[in-house]
C-alpha cells in the first residue's frame, strides 16, 4: 500500500506530540488557527471522553479550538486543562463575558496503563507542552505521543500484544479539498493489510513469539476474555478544508469508520472505546460523500502506517521487529 501526506497537508491546523519514554505514555493534540465545525461517531464500548458536547448534534455552539488525544485512561483526560491553558494565553475561545473565553477542546483516551508505568500519566504540563511542539510539519508516527504506549491484539492479554502507535495520511479531491487523517491505534482486535490480508500486528504465539494467531480465528475456535477491563481503542481525527456543517461532519465520522473496519479485525468491540472525530476547518466547496469516502480510505492508510512506524518499547515487540 502506497501512502502519503499527513493530516498537516490541512490548511489551519497544527499537530503536536508529548510522551514520556520512561513511563511510556503521551499525547497528542491537534490545534486549529480559527474555529472548526465538526462531529464525532462513536463505535466501541468503553469510550472515555471530555468535552465532545460542542460536536453533537444537539449543542447549540458546536464549534472546537482544538482536540486532544491522550493516553493514561480517565486520568489522561487531565492533559486537557494544559491544552485548554494554552489556547486561553492565544485569546482562543467563546467569549463568555466578564473578560473571559472558553476553549472547546473534545478528548478521548486511549488505554496504556498495561505497559510502562500505570502511576504516570499525561497532565496538565503534558498537554501545555504538546500545544508548544504542534507545526504544521508531516506529523511524527509510531510509538509517540498518544500511541507512545499504544498496543495491538489484545486478546491473550498485553504481553502477547503488538506495538501500537500514530499514523497519519491525507488526500486532495479533484475538487480541490484537502483531507487528512491521525489515527491512534490501541486497538484490542489485528491491524490487518487490507490489499493481502496478512496481519501486521495483533496476538502473538507467546510473549516472545513472532507468529501470529488471529483474533478472529481465535474467537470462532472458543477462546474469548471476560469484558472486565476496557483496556483497548482505535482513535481518529478526520480533518478537511471543505465546508461541512456539523450533521455533515458526523456524516463523514460516521463513513470514516469503515476505515477501521477495513483494517481492525475484529473492531468496535465491548472493550475498545473506537472513536472518530471529523473536523471542517475551511471553506472549500465539496460533496460530502466524496469527503466520506476518501476519509475512510485515509484512515485504513494511517493505521497501517501506524503499526508499521511503530518501535518496541515496554517489552512488547513492533511489526518491523517480527516481520
């Protein structure tokens, strides 16, 4: 699968990383130089969120400054005040009155306290430092920022999963629309290559094994795992500079899943928290259903791109490490 581009080919916005190596855990977050309108669809059954009212169909302002990615489970979602401290000093926000403006800034987090250190978490310092590295350079992938800790195929527990990390990948429609994608991958099923079908990352043999096993397979065979920890998630961000309003941007959330569908197997399971965000940050004129479509095809590209950049760290072995 050829791959280029990055969601920073967008026009009016900017992606910056944080992690800690030692902890092994991050973020990421994405900052837009003037309001996005934008929606959310969510798939997984363990979702953990802050803030994603404004992207609902139902709220009245329904515009976002910023959206933040975090590892740390519930506890990352505390990296948010830093992201939100930022855009405060930026003069960023809804004017409130009383001299003040309020950041929208929608998070998710994924789940990486198996790996690493469980006690250390992005925070507030974290997020603030994310924000002060965000460039409009091609987007870093692999095992940084939220997928610093990110792992793959989760099925017989953590130290027989894969490395997990970001991924990114855009495209411009012959309409002159720009689309990116940024994807975390920590998803519980395989990251499968959807043009041969070979797994790429997902359930190992042993803890030190090279061979996979197939989740799927695994599963009609009779293994399952109890739904105790919701320990597992696929995180995206759908960013364009065409014009979309916000039931149209949900629209492309929605058809971007098919994305992960494409290359999570098995996907939106009870103990993944699948989320994708789609954000309209300019004014180009293009079909909704041509954004959809070619968001779901650039979120397949990033989670493969993921796995495929992504280092071994914690003891838990990348794809370029097996393959």
């Amino acid at each position: 699968m050829k791959r280029k581009g990055s969601i920073t080919d967008v026009p009016g916005l900017k992606v910056g990383h944080a992690q800690d190596f030692e902890a092994i855990t991050g973020c990421t977050v994405i900052l837009f130089e003037s309001e996005a309108t934008g929606g959310v669809d969510i798939r997984g059954g363990g979702t953990s969120t802050r803030q994603i009212d404004p992207l609902e169909l139902y709220h009245s302002y329904g515009r976002v400054h910023a959206v933040l990615l975090t590892g740390g489970s519930a506890y990352g979602l505390d990296a948010a005040g830093g992201v939100m401290k930022y855009l405060e000093e930026q003069g960023m926000g809804l004017d409130v009155g009383y001299g003040v403006r309020v950041p929208s800034v929608p998070t998710a987090v994924v789940f990486d306290l198996g790996i690493g250190n469980p006690r250390v978490r992005p925070d507030s310092q974290m997020g603030y430092k994310a924000c002060l590295e965000a460039s409009t350079k091609p987007v870093e992938e692999g095992s940084v920022g939220a997928g610093t800790g990110a792992t793959v195929g989760k099925l017989l527990e953590v130290p027989r999963a894969t490395k997990g990390g970001v991924g990114s990948a855009s495209y411009r429609t012959k309409g002159g629309a720009t689309v990116g994608a940024l994807v975390v991958v920590n998803a519980f099923g395989d990251v499968v290559d959807p043009e041969t079908g070979r797994i790429l990352a997902g359930v190992r043999s042993s803890p030190k094994g090279k061979e996979f096993l197939s989740s799927v397979k695994l599963y009609k065979e009779g293994t399952f795992r109890k739904p105790s920890v919701l320990q597992s998630t696929t995180l995206a961000v759908i960013a364009t500079d065409a014009r979309l309003s916000n039931p149209e941007a949900t629209r492309v959330a929605r058809m971007a899943q098919s994305g992960i569908v494409k290359a999570v197997f098995p996907a939106h399971t009870t103990f993944d928290g699948d989320l994708v965000f789609a954000l309209s940050c300019g004014a180009v004129e293009e079909d909704v259903n041509t954004v959809g479509v070619v968001a779901g095809e650039i979120l397949m590209e990033a989670i493969v791109g993921a796995v495929r950049a992504a280092k071994s760290l914690g003891g838990i072995p990348a794809w370029s490490d097996i393959l």
